[in-house]
C-alpha cells in the first residue's frame, strides 16, 4: 500500500505529493508522521494507492499515525483542491485551516482529568473502622465526599491534605476515574429561549430561503429580525438530520449571538474563532468533527467547521470585509461557502441591511434568490439622522471635534436616561504627528507609515509592523518643540467626553481595549447592563449590536472613509453610516443620529439619510459599469515585495512583461493592466510593487495564466515573495 503525503511544510518547493510505504489502516485524510530530510514531520493523507514511480530502495515507511479517526473528510480534500485552484495557495497552508493550529506537533490534546468518589464498599460502613481517631485530615476529606459524591482531585489536594487523600487513594476506600473534560468558551453566557412568533414577512423569508435552489440574499433594515430567520432556517435544517454553520463577521458579535443560539440549541452549538483559548478551541472544533455539536458558529474560520451533512450556511453581514481574508493564505469567505453548499446540497442565505453591490447585482440578476425585509419587528421608524456641516462649526468659532449639535444631543441623551454609541474608525490618540516648522512626519523605520500617537501609554505606534517608539518633544530634523498631533481617534475623543461631561460613565472599544480573552464580552455587557452611559468605538461597535437604551448615535467623522483611493469607499461610506445609524432606537424608545461631515454635499449623504439602499445601489452600479469596475470585471493583483528595492522592480518588470504576453494573446478579456509602487511602499522592511489588472468575470484560464506568471517570479527571484488577490478590499 502507498500513502500519498503532503508534508506539513510551508515551502513552495515541497508543496506536492510525496509516497511513502504505508499498512493497510491507512485511509485518505488521516494525519500521520513521515521520514523527511533527516527528522520526522506531520503530513497528510491526500490519497492511497496500489503502485508508485519511487524505486523500491528510495521509498521510506511511514512511522505512525497521529489520530484514531481522519480528521480531513472526503468534502475537504476536495475543497483543498478548489481552493488551491481559485487562490493560487500552497496545498499545506489549505489544510492548516482545516484544524486548530496547536494540533499541529502535538502542542494541544485533549483535557484529562482525575476525579474521586467513595468506594461503594465504604459507603455505608462505620468510618471508624478504616479511618484512626488520629487521622483527622482524613476523615475530614472523607466526609465532604460523603456529601457531594464526586470531586476534582486537583481541588481535594488544594482545599484538604493531599497526604490524606493518597493514603485512603492506596487503601481503596477511595477510586480514581479519569475523565475528559470540555474547555467550554463563555460558559457563563446563558438565556431563556425567547422565542417569538415569525411576522409575517419573516415567515415568507423563511419558507423562500428553505425553498430555494440558489444562494440568498436576505435584505432586512437593520431590526427588521433577520437573526429569527437564520435560527428558524437552522432549527428546520437539523430536524432534517442536517448541520449548519453561523458566520458573523466580528469576534465581538459572537458572545451575543452564542448568548442567541444556546438558548435556542443548547449543547448542539460549538464556537470557532481566533479570540479563543487554544484549549477550548480544539476542544469545540473536536465536538464538531466527533457530531456531538451539529451548530458552528463564529467569524470567518468557521466555514471550515469539520461538520459532515451541512444543511445550511448562513453568512450574516455578508458585505463586510471581515469576510475576505488579507493575508496568507488569501481566500474569499463566500466561495467557499458555496463550494461547501454545492457538494452538501445545502443553502447558503447571506444577509445585510446594506449588502455589497455585486451581491445585490447579482441578485438582481436571479443569480441569488432576493428575500427583503423591509420593516423593523417593532414597528420603530428608523432613526432620524442629521447631518451637521463641520465647515460651518468652525465659521462659527467652533474648531472642536464636537459640533454644538451633537453635544446638545448628549447632554439631552444622559439626562433622559439613555446611552448613547459615539463612532470613530481611528484608534489611537491622533492619527500622526506633525513639526509645524518643517512638515516632518513620524514615521516608521520599516514602514512606508505614519506612526500614531497612543496618549494612555505616549507612545508612537506602527499599525502594520506594531513597532513603538517613544513620543517626540523635538522634531528630529530640525529641533523644534512645536509638534502637531493630526486627525484624533478614538482614545482621544474618551478624553474630551470626560472633560465635557465628567458624570459620564465612558467605554472605549477598539483593537487597542480588545485584546485580552473575553475584553469584548466583559466591555459590551458592562454597556449593556447600564454600567456605562456612553461607548466610544470603530467599526466593530457598527454591526449587529442590540442596546434597548441607546437613543443616541453620533458619528464623528463620517468623511473618514469616504476619501480612500479605492473604488468601493463610497460604498462602505453608506454601509457604515447606515449599519450604526441602525444601533439606535431598536427597542421602545426612539432613536436619534448625529452626522458630522466636512462634505454634505456628496451624494452618499442624501441616499444614507433616507436609507434609501435602492437608489444608492442605482447611482453606484451605472458608475462602475461606466468604468469598468466589479461586478463588471474581476480584479486581479498581484503583489511583489522584497527588502531589496532594486530586487523587486526587477521582478515587477518580470511580472509585466509576461502578463503583458499573456494579454497580447487574449487582448478581449483584458479591461485594464498597469505596474506600479504600491501605495503604501514599503511594510516591515519590504519595498512593495504591484501588477494590476482588470479581466473579465470568470475566465478561470486567464486567472491561471496569470497564477502561472506569478510561479516563475518567485522562481527566478527566490528572495523576492509574490501572490495574486482576487478582487482585494484593499489595494494599497
């Protein structure tokens, strides 16, 4: 028998098959151990077979296998193969999404643990008779055992004699069972099921999502109930027997939404997300892979939950860039998604109150089945939104970061009562620092930018690289001590609203207060318990959140998006303004929101204050059609870096000249093709250039002429580290 192994290696020169000798218990997707080179590796499974082209004298056994079961499914060898195909990824960084990272080299393994119990014999038996007068530990231990039956050993040695349980431990009167035992995440978290009954337009929703043969696309205002549909798709899809997966695009929703799902499905619901211990992430991915949990819910990784039978595939939010993943190995959320649907003969419903244009486009286009939801459950109204002129506030004297409209409106928001979210997508204390006498700007040493100011700890932070450095009282260049700090961020608006209004309970949320285990359910239930009156965040306080009290929502600058050199800006300007517009008055009280804008004029202003999607979509798709941008086209980059520049332009020149041969052949499939820097020219010492490209949708062959090229730059240049993105979020 011949094993076929991809050994768990992240090198392009050893991402293929190799055979090994292998025993008749081997299957396809086990995880076993290899001779390779000289030490013994992890490797995969990927097929068996009867003959190699190995000779007999060169093939080597393989020397054990890691697990009682395989943990890569028939599905998941054949999404391997998809991904690798769409993607241009190595087929061993494919499978290390498939588990927890610390399986990998044993780093992680199931909990054990020891628990003690009273031998039945001693049970009902005199104490006295086995246990001296003298031994008082002992029949202390005893007794508190007597009473609860069962304990942890760990906690009878820390709360009463160890020498004492040992010794009654080597006489029998006690027994020893190990167990395994669940690191369970937010294991605190529980509610009632608050089941409600469907409205009408969530019961049509219902039935059409279950009834349908394409993918859907649940349109619903924010409040209008779309979380009820997924649970009541999900409930219909395991009385068929079936699985389902529950993505959400921020790890701060999940604590809400497994509140949501444990209520509903108990035990049957599993979390997979980054925010976890490693512990309890293996432990839910096993519950999974085993069929004790048929529920997985969490952020993007989750589409690889090892369930078998998925039924249904729900991806809530579904325009949120969360869902595209920017960094090795590169792969889009929803294609995989529709590969697990197709080979599961499942349905995938995609929701949002604000979705991508290509994903309505095509919705409009009967590619997806089009579900709206068009009122909220309450009967609220959506809330008011105004929009304050900031270049007004400042012709009036005003040169703040506060209009004199949205300080009223807190003042009146804190006396009634009520809690209000104030929205800033900067964190730090102020986004650069300036000399006003020569214009220098600090940067980072091996970034191509600016450094932010953090106030709490007065340093200077790189965003990319995460270096730090201290804050400057003098311009290196030219030794001036008037320093300017730029555009400001969250930490320092926390700053100015204690200052303004120093009764105020203020909560800041953003990557900066978020990094510790659990920082997001312990920040958001001590908003949602009352415990705080205002919360300052960026994008992760815009989606999905459910306050009874907030009334209030003041976006402090909602420019700050609209002026990316990126053809999507203005639509992630509306999506955002209308996303945490949507976080006030969900409940019984109305809602209000604050817009503060330099530009009231742009025309994603008017569409956003009447929450008119339609006519934005409208404006936006004549726009990209007229200039030949998705879903009209397909963009493909591809990224060269290198920390030697001169490397790199090489190898960019490489890149272009055969992508140009490439074009010359299929002139009719090319829109558009350039080179060029990088904007953002240089990350973590690396000088970046980039090959851009806009093809037309599909061309499966074109996409992997170009993959092609990309294999031999980074063959000809060894040094030099080159992928290809498809349709990135962020072409900088």
């Amino acid at each position: 028998m011949i094993a076929r192994v991809i050994v768990d290696i992240s090198a392009s020169d050893v991402d293929r098959v190799f055979d090994y000798r292998a025993s008749d218990e081997i299957q396809r997707g086990l995880r076993v151990l290899v001779p390779f080179g000289r030490q013994n590796v992890e490797g995969y499974v990927i097929d068996v077979c009867d003959t190699t082209d190995v000779p007999e004298d060169k093939l080597k056994d393989v020397s054990s296998v890691l697990d009682d079961r395989p943990i890569i499914s028939e599905e998941f060898l054949h999404l391997c193969d998809y991904m690798t195909d769409r993607f241009h990824l190595r087929k061993i960084d494919v499978f290390r999404l498939f588990l927890p990272a610390k399986m990998r080299g044993g780093r992680i393994k199931e909990l054990k643990k020891n628990f003690i119990f009273i031998n039945p014999e001693y049970i009902d038996v005199d104490p006295n008779l086995f246990i001296k007068k003298t031994a008082g530990a002992q029949m202390e231990v005893y007794e508190y055992l007597l009473d609860v039956g069962t304990a942890e050993q760990s906690y009878l040695n820390a709360n009463f004699s160890a020498a004492a349980v040992r010794n009654l431990v080597g006489r029998n009167v006690f027994l020893v069972k190990t167990e395994n035992v669940l690191r369970t995440p937010y294991k605190g978290i529980v509610q009632k099921d608050d089941r409600v009954t469907l409205t009408p337009e969530q019961s049509n929703a219902v039935e059409s999502i279950m009834l349908s043969d394409k993918p859907t696309l649940l349109f619903g205002v924010t409040g209008s109930g779309k979380t009820e549909v997924y649970l009541n798709c999900i409930e219909r899809a395991l009385k068929d027997g079936k699985t389902a997966i529950m993505l959400v695009p921020e790890i701060s929703l999940t604590p809400q939404v497994m509140r949501i799902f444990r209520s509903r499905f108990g035990d049957d619901v599993a979390l997979l997300h980054s925010g976890l211990s490693d512990g309890e992430r293996f432990d839910e991915w096993r519950r999974l892979l085993t069929g004790e949990a048929r529920v997985a819910v969490g952020a993007r990784s989750a589409v690889f939950a090892p369930l078998t039978d998925v039924g249904l595939i729900v991806i809530d939010e579904e325009h949120d860039t969360s869902y595209v993943s920017e960094s090795n190995p590169r792969y889009i959320t929803r294609d995989v998604a529709f590969f697990r649907a197709k080979h599961n003969n499942a349905k995938v419903v995609m929701g949002s109150a604000t979705p991508s244009v290509e994903s309505f486009y095509a919705a409009k286009n009967g590619i997806y089945n089009a579900v709206y939801l068009k009122h909220r459950v309450n009967k609220r109204e959506m809330p008011e939104i105004k929009i304050v002129n900031m270049c007004k506030e400042v012709s009036y004297g005003n040169s703040g970061m506060f209009s004199a409209s949205l300080v009223s409106a807190i003042d009146e928001c804190l006396n009634a009562g009520n809690q209000a979210i104030l929205f800033l997508n900067r964190r730090g204390y102020s986004s650069y620092v300036m000399c006003r006498k020569c214009g220098y700007v600090a940067k980072c040493d091996d970034c191509d930018v600016s450094l932010v100011y953090h106030k709490e700890e007065n340093l200077l932070k790189c965003h990319y690289c995460q270096r730090r450095y201290a804050m400057l009282d003098l311009c290196p260049n030219c030794k001036s001590p008037h320093i300017k700090q730029g555009f400001v961020g969250t930490e320092r608006i926390v700053e100015q609203i204690k200052k303004m209004f120093p009764s105020a309970r203020v909560i800041r949320m953003d990557n900066d207060t978020t990094r510790g285990k659990d920082a997001h359910l312990k920040l958001l239930g001590e908003f949602a318990s009352g415990n705080a009156d205002i919360l300052v965040g960026t994008q992760m306080v815009a989606k999905g959140h459910d306050f009874a009290n907030v009334t209030l929502v003041g976006i402090i600058d909602a420019d700050m998006s609209l002026h990316f050199s990126d053809f999507r800006a203005v639509e992630r300007t509306f999506q955002l303004i209308t996303q945490v517009a949507g976080r006030a008055g969900r409940e019984q009280k109305p809602g209000k929101v604050i817009l503060q804008t330099h530009t009231p004029g742009h025309y994603v202003y008017r569409f956003a204050t009447s929450y008119d999607y339609e006519g934005f979509y409208e404006k936006e798709i004549n726009l990209l059609q007229a200039t030949g941008f998705p879903p009209f086209t397909e963009i493909l980059r591809m990224l060269i870096s290198c920390e030697n520049e001169q490397t790199a332009l090489d190898a960019t020149k490489l890149a272009i000249d055969k992508v140009r041969a490439v074009a010359d052949k299929r002139a009719n499939d090319f829109i558009y093709l350039t080179a060029m820097r990088s904007p953002k020219k240089r990350i973590q010492t690396k000088h970046r250039m980039q090959v851009l490209m806009r093809i037309k949708p599909d061309c499966d062959e074109l996409r992997r002429a170009v993959y092609a090229v990309a294999d031999e730059v980074t063959q000809s240049f060894p040094s030099v580290g080159c992928f290809t993105e498809i349709n990135p979020n962020d072409l900088s």
